[in-house]
C-alpha cells in the first residue's frame, strides 16, 4: 500500500495536467463551464463583437454617448477604453454601458502614472521615467497596487500598463519619460515590481508596445516608425523584459505598429497586423498565451496602411485577440463576416479568441458583475496615503551628479548669501518658498546676461532652477539663452542647478563641467521642489540613480549620496505615522481662537521624526487686520518657550498617567506649594487664564542710568569677548 500512494499521486497529478491542458475537457471547471455557456448562446455577429474595444470619453457629448450605446446594443462589442474624463462621470457611464450589454463589458484604461494620465480630480503618480530613478522596488511594487486600488475602484479591468520599452534613444518622441530607463535589466525589474502590485490587486496589467518601441526617432500616432535590429538584437535587449513578464504571469501584451524588417520583410509592414510577429514570435516562439490587444487601430503607423475595417480583419489574421480603438465596427464586423463565410476564418480560430476573451472576463469576475459604486468615489481615490506615497517617491528618486567640494548640503549657512535664478517656464514657488524655509534667499530676476551678473556680484553661492511643464510629451529642451546663462554663472559663481525636467534636458548642457552641484529632480510637481529644496539643505539625503545615460557625462546608474544634517524636512503626515484627516481639526481651532477674539491670528506648525507635517497660518497679526499671518512670520522666542519646552514635558507625563489637566501647580513643584500660585491648575496655566504677569523685562538690568546698554555688557562691534549679536549693530558680552 505504501508503494501504492505514490502512484495514485503521480497519476492524479497526470490526469490534472491533461484536465487543464485538454479544451475538451475544459467544461469540468466552473471557469470552463461558464466560458462553454456563454459562447454557445452567442449569435455569429455577438461573437464577433467581443473582439473589439472601442474608445469612450466621459467629457463628450450625448451623441457621443449613444453612438457607443448603439455599438453595444447592436454590434454587441466586448469592451471600451476611456480616455478623458473624470472620475464619477466615467463611473456613471460604466455603469450605464454595462447595463446595456448582454455580456459584461471589458473596461480598459492608459494609465501609466495611474488614472490622472486621462482623468482629473485625481493623484498623479510619477513618470516611469522617474520611478526608473528609484532603486528600491518594494516602492514600485506599491505604486502599480495603487494603480490597481484605483482601477478596481473605477471598475476597470484592464490598466494598459507597464511599457516594457527599452528607451535608447534620446531623440524617441513619444516613450521617453513613459520607459523605465535604457538597461534592459533595470527596466524589467521595475516593470516586473509595477505588474506585481497591479495584478495583486485583480487587475490586468498589460506590457507594452512589442516587439519594442524604444529606439524610434518618430511616433506611431502619426507615422510608421522604423525597428532596424537583427533577430539577435531584438531577442537580446527588446524581448528580454517580455520573457521576464512572461513567466511571472503577465495577463496581456498589446503589439505596436511598427516598421521591423528583422521580423517581416514586407517593405513598411505594421508589426500589429504582421502573422509572423504576432503568432510566430509573440505565440510560438517567445510561448505567450494571454489576451493580445492591438495599439490602437486609429493611429496613423496602422490607419496609413489600410483602411477602417480591413485594418481589423488583418490584425485578427495575424493572431491578436482584440481589435483596440477600431474606427469603424459595423464595416470591421461585416469584413470579418466575409472572411468566414470564405473560410478565410475558421471556427476554431474565432473560438480561440473569443473564449479566450470569455475566461478573462470571468478571471475578472464579470460572471457576477457589480455596478460600480459612486458614493465617496473621489474621496478613495484621493486617500491620504496616496499624497503620502509621492514624498516618499521623490525622496528615492531625485538624483545628485555633481557635488564638487560637498557643495551639497550647504552647511554653514551664516557664511553664504544666496541667490536663485528660475530658468524655464513653468512655477517654481514651491520651490523657492522651501528655499527661503531654510536661509534668507534672494531672487534675482534679469533676462540681460550682463545685468544678471551685476546683480549676482554680492551672493557667494547661486541656485539655478529649471522648471518646465510637467508634460510627458512637452518640450523639456533649454533654450540658447538658458544655457548661456548657466555657463556664465558657472565661470563665476559657486552653482547649484536644480533641473525639474526629463533627464535628456541635460545633453546640450555644456557647461556641466564647471557646475558644482547639479541634481535631477525629474518633474516639475510640488512635491518634487519640496523634497529637492530640502535635500539642498540636508533635510534628506540623496538616493536616486541615473535610468539613463547622459553621453559623455553620466552613465546609468550614476547617483552621488548626500549627507543627511539635522535639519526639519517636509512630508506627509501618514509618513511619520500620523493621520492627517485628524490634523484638519486644527483648522476649525484656529478659526474660533480668531472668530471669538483670543488672537487675532496665528500660526501653526506639526513637526515629529525630523519632518513638518503641518505648517499654516490664520489671521492677521492685529486686529486691524492689516497684515496677515504668513509662514515666514517669525515669532519672538518667548511666545515660543512654552510650546517648545512646557508644552512636551507635561504632554508626556499627560500620557505617563503623572498629571491631568486639573492638576495644581503646588502638587507637582515643591517651590510652590506655599505660595499664592499653589492652586493653579495646568489647563488655565497652559491656557494663558492662570493671572501670571504677562511680562518680566529682564533686560532692564543690562541697561545703564540713562536707560541705554551698558558698556560692561555690550558692544555696538563684533569684537573679542563681544561675539553673540543681540540686533543690529549690537554685541552682548560672551559668558
């Protein structure tokens, strides 16, 4: 018996291979049993419809909207991508199109930064250009399980995500920030930790755009772009991150249009409608058996090539499953029709497909369909951990490549007189406003170089900050003048250049030999000039590595550390484990201290391990409202004795059970107990209600008869024995 077990075993696990691996056999799953059910009760023209998946915009019109509930009702497509919009519209829509189809509808989204790509009112991720900068990949991981918490919330099923393009070429107009860098290993670990995060969370990720979009000089919307690489080549560097992909469970692969003479000869043959890239390569060769999705069949490296409709028919030929973006379904339906009347498409090949497309609508739980819920739906999608996520992003991304005489931090900050100079055209006031957080900073704003220079006479050390859009697809490029002005100041000045652009910005910059410090912040946000602003001044420490090369400069993975000083950075509250849905309270505080006259104004900052959290102001500085409150208000010391000293002592022994709120004074100091002040209870002491004198003027008694200072005591130079600076002009003795 005990020899017997084992073959029992062994037989079972062979008749389970042959279970999974026999479509006939398929039914005995309930998957295969659901698939089998629905199929079998599609008309010809319902089966066909599943192939396509056609594009829907929640920021267009009604006959926008009952065009597409037309292709669902009579032409019975299996799916839309959405474009523009915003989140509850498109939700809406979703759940108005999904009732209007016989068999639940695949919902499919570009979201390559996550749903801000195409929707408003919503976080935006960093481009995988900068997430390429970040070498812990747990991160990367996290980023595509938000993008799947976003999407699955949305009700979609399908985040056409990662792009898996090896970007080697600098002049690439339309990948660029969309890669994750140049090396193939660097790209596939980081695509792979993106899939990860997306499909943990029921979504389907999609790799992207094969065979390999990477190095083109042109862009497939608008033209056919050339591939010129051997067979070699492409399996070496381009299919790598595919077979990475492959094997850890990639759901889907879209193919692109392009021009790859390696792969087919035909002189200007779309890569999407091409049998031998699609089956041959992606299919057989490389063994992928997900759903195939064409690019989109509106782009002009396809719709040049052949009209709508017969477009369709020849990118099903060729091996793809679902037919993205078709311009025309009821003449690509009609051309499909044809081709199976005229065998030209078997049963089993459209069977392939379409039951294909059936067991990852029931893998995404379609069999059950749930309408998407709209209550609070802006609100999850803009969890606080989200706005958290991004300091955390950036803090491992920004990049230092220079750092000539530890320029970076800058330390000793009585020493320097600073400058910022704003290259670019885009907003820099996060940036500037951290800047001055730390020292008194000076902009300096001059389009004359000579002017410029006149003007930088006095500081010792010069920030420049380049600041363009925050577009994926915007110029990034410095203009002549630009460089021209960093070059003179670097001749002539200590320099620091920030640059809140794509990295390939950097190559026409000539001047970087003489620059001192220069850091890659990657993209204009707000977030990214606050962290970068810190750095500079060593609230974080420098982490980010290079995705790609900066010919002749910078290599990948070039990054310089930075020291950490011990210095208030700034992040999220959810960073330092706090919730800063609580911290708005303190709003409401605020706003009554000032509405029932305890203060005409105030301001209020949260710091806890080393970082702010919370930094506003409220009011005006008197009640004549003339002035009002701001961050770089600063208060005298002795308002802030009892927040920084008093305050923390007795919130601690508050939580070690010590005192209360009720506590007298003379309980708990003995100097005390036998005094007129002995009764006093914290909460009026801490509440300025305990009838203290507001005052002592201490310093009376460092003045001389005629009430001015003393000569024993000060100064009016810095002097031996006169060195701490009380004001302007005015030294007390040191001891």
């Amino acid at each position: 018996m005990r020899y017997l077990l084992p073959v029992l075993f062994l037989f079972s696990q062979l008749a389970t291979a042959q279970y999974y691996s026999d479509p006939e056999l398929l039914p005995r799953t309930p998957e295969g049993v659901w698939v089998d059910s629905i199929y079998n009760k599609m008309t010809f023209d319902e089966r066909v419809g599943q192939l396509f998946m056609v594009a829907a915009y929640s920021n267009k019109d009604t006959a926008h909207t009952n065009s597409l509930e037309r292709l669902i009702e009579d032409y019975h497509i299996g799916g839309l991508i959405f474009f523009q919009g915003g989140p509850g519209r498109q939700a809406n829509l979703t759940n108005r199109f999904q009732s209007k189809s016989k068999v639940p509808l695949f919902i499919g989204i570009d979201a390559e930064w996550g749903l801000a790509m195409r929707l408003d009112s919503v976080p935006r991720f960093p481009w995988n250009m900068t997430l390429g900068a970040i070498k812990d990949l747990k991160l990367i991981e996290r980023v595509g399980r938000e993008y799947g918490k976003q999407s699955r919330r949305m009700g979609i099923h399908f985040n056409f995500a990662p792009v898996l393009d090896i970007n080697t070429n600098p002049r690439n107009p339309i990948i660029g920030n969309r890669s994750f860098g140049e090396d193939k290993h660097k790209v596939t670990e980081r695509a792979l930790a993106l899939m990860t995060g997306v499909q943990r969370q029921g979504v389907f990720a999609t790799g992207k755009h094969f065979p390999g979009h990477g190095d083109t000089e042109t862009d497939s919307h608008h033209t056919l772009p050339t591939v010129n690489f051997s067979k070699e080549r492409l399996n070496d560097v381009e299919f790598y991150p595919y077979r990475k992909l492959f094997d850890a469970g990639l759901a889907s692969v879209m193919v692109a249009h392009l021009n790859v003479p390696a792969l087919d000869p035909r002189e200007n043959f779309p890569s999407s409608i091409s049998y031998n890239v699609v089956t041959n390569v992606l299919q057989k060769e490389l063994g992928f058996d997900g759903l195939i999705f064409t690019d989109a069949l509106n782009m002009k490296g396809a719709s040049d090539f052949k009209q709508p409709g017969d477009i369709d028919l020849e990118a099903f030929l060729a091996g793809n499953d679902i037919l993205l973006f078709a311009e025309n379904v009821p003449w690509a339906l009609e051309k499909i029709c044809v081709a199976y009347q005229d065998t030209i498409i078997t049963e089993d090949r459209l069977a392939h497909s379409v039951k294909k497309i059936l067991r990852y609508k029931y893998r995404a739980g379609l069999d059950r369909y749930i309408p998407v819920k709209t209550k609070d739906l802006v609100r999850d999608l803009n969890s606080p951990e989200n706005r958290a996520l991004q300091y955390t992003l950036y803090e491992n991304a920004i990049t230092v490549l220079k750092n000539n005489n530890n320029i970076l931090p800058i330390k000793n900050l009585p020493g320097e007189r600073i400058a910022y100079v704003k290259l670019g055209d885009d907003d820099s006031t996060p940036f500037l406003n951290i800047l001055q957080n730390y020292t008194e900073i000076t902009e300096i704003k001059e389009k004359n170089i000579d002017t410029l220079m006149l003007k930088l006479e006095p500081f010792t050390t010069v920030i420049v900050g380049f600041h363009k859009a925050d577009g994926a697809w915007k110029n990034h490029e410095f203009k002549y003048d630009e460089l021209r002005k960093i070059d003179t100041i670097a001749k002539r000045k200590k320099i620091i250049v920030d640059i809140f652009a794509k990295p390939y910005s950097m190559l026409p910059l000539s001047s970087i030999p003489n620059i001192d410090g220069l850091i890659m912040s990657y993209q204009n946000t707000d977030v990214s000039q606050v962290v970068s602003g810190g750095l500079i001044f060593g609230a974080s420490e420098a982490k980010g590595t290079l995705p790609v090369s900066i010919v002749p400069y910078f290599g990948v993975g070039d990054g310089l550390p930075t020291q950490r000083l011990s210095r208030l950075g700034f992040t999220a509250p959810e960073n330092v484990g706090m919730d800063s849905r609580k911290l708005t309270n303190i709003d409401v505080i605020a706003a009554r201290a000032i509405n029932e006259q305890m203060t005409p104004g105030l301001q209020v900052l949260v710091a806890r391990h080393g970082k702010v959290i919370y930094h506003k102001s409220f009011g005006y500085h008197t009640y004549d409202q003339r002035t009002p409150v701001s961050n770089s208000d600063i208060y005298d010391v002795a308002s802030l004795t009892k927040i920084t000293a008093t305050l923390p002592n007795i919130m601690q022994l508050y939580d070690q059970s010590v005192l209360s709120m009720d506590t007298k004074l003379g309980r708990m100091l003995d100097i005390f107990a036998n005094t007129d002040k002995k009764n006093i209870e914290f909460k009026d002491l801490m509440t300025h209600q305990a009838g203290l004198q507001a005052w002592i003027p201490f310093y009376k008694a460092t003045l001389d008869a005629s009430n001015m200072p003393s000569t024993a005591i000060y100064s009016k130079s810095f002097q031996p024995g006169f060195t701490s600076q009380v004001s302007e002009n005015l030294y007390i003795k040191d001891g």
